[in-house]
C-alpha cells in the first residue's frame, strides 16, 4: 500500500460535541493544575525530579478519552513516556497517585515510592511501564502488536515518544517491524512535537520537512497535524486510531504541541512565553461558543488547584518506603504466565548484603 503523507487541513475543525468539548476542558485543566502542583512539590523539596506535559493536554486527553482501556490483548496497549499524565488522567487514574510518585511514598501506586515522577505502570489498562531512556518505548510497542495481530479483534497497540528519540534507533526498529509486506501491524505511533530536545532546537537536528514524512519509505500512511487545537487533536486521533483498527496496519501521527515549563526540573521549569498554550485555546472556543464563562473558568481552575494543594499536603504526611521493602518491585516472585511461584531463598531477591541485614 503506498504511503499517504497527509497535511494539516487549512480549513477549520468540524465542531466536536459540547459535551465532548466540555469534558475535554475539565481533564486538561486537571492535568495542567496537576503539573503546575507537581512542579511546586519538587521546587518546594518534596520530590527530587520534574518531568511532565504542560502544552500536551489537547492532544493527550484526546488519547486517553480515545483509548480502549482494559487488560489483555483484546484492549488497547499503551507504551506512553513521561509527558502522559493528562492521557492517565483522561483514563480514569487519580492525580493524587501522581502526586504520591512525586514524594516517593510507599502509597505510590505505580512503583511504590522507587522511581520519580512521570513514571506510571498500570497493569490492569495495559499500561507498560514508562522508563526514564527515551524511546525505548518504540523497541517494545511491535511485541503487543505483533500478539494483537496473532489474536485477532479490533486492539491496538500505542507507542508515544517525542521529536528527539526520533534520532534513536528504537524508532527505526519500530518503523521496520510495524510494516513488514504481508506482516504489517495494527501500530500507532505518535510522535508529540514540541520543537526540542532538551536544550537543542530541532531546526538543528532534522532534515526532513516533517518527522512524519519518514514513514513513507515504509510504506506507512501518515500526518501531521497541530495538536494544540483540541478538536483536531481529537478528531485526527480518533481518525488514526479507526484505520488501525479496521485495517491492522501501521500509522504515523506527528502531533505539534508546546512545551510550556522547559524540559524538566533540570532546565527550572519556569513558564516559557510565547508557546501556544493548548488550555487558552479551548477556553476561547468554550467563551465563543457560549458553553462556559470567564468566571466560570476561573472558578473551575481556582478550586482544582485547591483540591491538589489539599492532597499534596495529605500525601506528604503519608509514609515513605520501608528498608526491608528494598527489593521489593525488583526480583520476579512468580511466573505471570503460568501463575506459578518462583523458588528463591528470600523474597525473591537472592542473598542479602550483610549492610541490609543491619539495616533491618
């Protein structure tokens, strides 16, 4: 099948539903609160590390709200990286997990207080574990694929990663196994272009007019399109992910987005102006539209940004990760497959250090 590079339509959205846009606005104002909390945890000293999706939320609600969510192969796999809170969000997980993942307490849901923030793991969504490597992501997602193809049904799989681990070979690994002649796979890969890598412009580092266009060569149909705008966000995702499951084949989705607190903590995370800002957008239609005021909007942002201050004070309070719980969430402790235990001389884990045995 030839490629189809598609170009962003110049002409304007079809209107999505109020209700959709209505419940759109709410998670990417929940995720936005959620981050600017998160970014004051860490600056505050109660977290080590800072990474998420600030100027993401039109495009990753949109995912989330999209998603098939369940557990096994008749449901959707999701292999997300650490700018995916509001795509959690949108699927129902509790930004207050978020916030315990930040303190490293032993109620962190996703790794028991043992990795920082951004770093979900959700078994029962077929969430894969998110690692802080970028890209790695894009080695795995043609696993999932590949059973999803062999089981048969309307499951997909999705991989998300950003404009510079498009230089890494994990992509090209991901490109080639998704779109084998006669072995093509029901594939979304996404690609959420935010113009930089760390510190380095990516007008420095790509040759190609748009990442999207490297699918060609593999014959996969793709696009790029401007991520910022939640209804074509929405309605792009929803056209991608409708082809992946009807013709369980490969799709390529550049979505251009904004970075609106740097990279991370480690740049100092502070407002970057001049970058679209995704929640401004949508809250001009809502007030075009007549579905929400101004003040309505900022009622909405004041209590929410409340309601974390409150649960980022409960969860400082709560307990940090035990020594004796070390190897915890390290060494496997039975067979997942065959659901049977695996004989081992203490928890798992092989012989203890004799410094833990006194930390005990």
């Amino acid at each position: 099948m030839e490629a189809a590079v598609l170009p962003p339509r110049e002409s304007q959205p079809r209107p999505l539903p109020d209700e959709t846009l209505l419940r759109m606005h709410e998670l990417m104002l929940t995720g936005r609160v959620l981050e600017e909390r998160l970014i004051r945890m860490q600056k505050q000293g109660d977290g080590y590390f800072w990474i998420g999706g600030p100027g993401e939320e039109a495009f990753n609600v949109a995912l989330g709200m999209l998603v098939d969510r369940g557990e096994g192969l008749a449901h959707d796999y999701l292999h997300l990286h650490y700018r995916s809170s509001a795509t959690l969000l949108a699927m129902g997980a509790d930004p207050v997990d978020a916030l315990r993942q930040m303190k490293n307490t032993a109620t962190d849901p996703y790794s028991g207080g043992r990795n920082f923030a951004g770093h979900a793991s959700i078994r029962r969504w077929n969430v894969a574990p998110i690692s802080s490597p970028i890209e790695v992501q894009f080695s795995m997602a043609p696993g999932t694929a590949l059973a999803q193809k062999r089981y048969g049904g309307r499951g997909i799989t999705i991989v998300q990663g950003g404009d510079a681990g498009t230089a890494e070979g994990d992509f090209a690994t991901c490109l080639i196994w998704v779109s084998r002649p006669g072995n093509e796979l029901p594939c979304l890969m996404i690609v959420t272009n935010n113009e930089y890598g760390i510190s380095t412009p990516a007008a420095t580092q790509h040759g190609e007019a748009r990442i999207s266009d490297r699918g060609r060569a593999f014959g996969i149909r793709s696009k790029t399109i401007d991520a910022n705008d939640a209804e074509v966000a929405y309605r792009e995702l929803e056209e991608a992910m409708r082809y992946v499951r009807t013709e369980r084949r490969p799709f390529l989705l550049e979505a251009r987005v904004s970075r609106l607190y740097g990279h991370s903590s480690s740049s100092g995370a502070n407002l970057v102006k001049g970058e679209v800002d995704c929640l401004v957008e949508i809250e001009k239609k809502l007030e075009e539209r007549g579905l929400r005021g101004r003040a309505e909007l900022d009622a909405m942002r004041a209590q929410k940004t409340e309601e974390l201050l409150a649960a980022a004070r409960r969860v400082i309070a709560e307990p940090q990760p035990e020594g004796h719980t070390v190897w915890d969430h390290v060494f496997a402790e039975r067979d997942v497959v065959q659901q049977n235990p695996i004989p081992c001389d203490n928890h798992g884990g092989g012989r203890r250090t004799p410094w833990l045995d006194q930390a005990h």
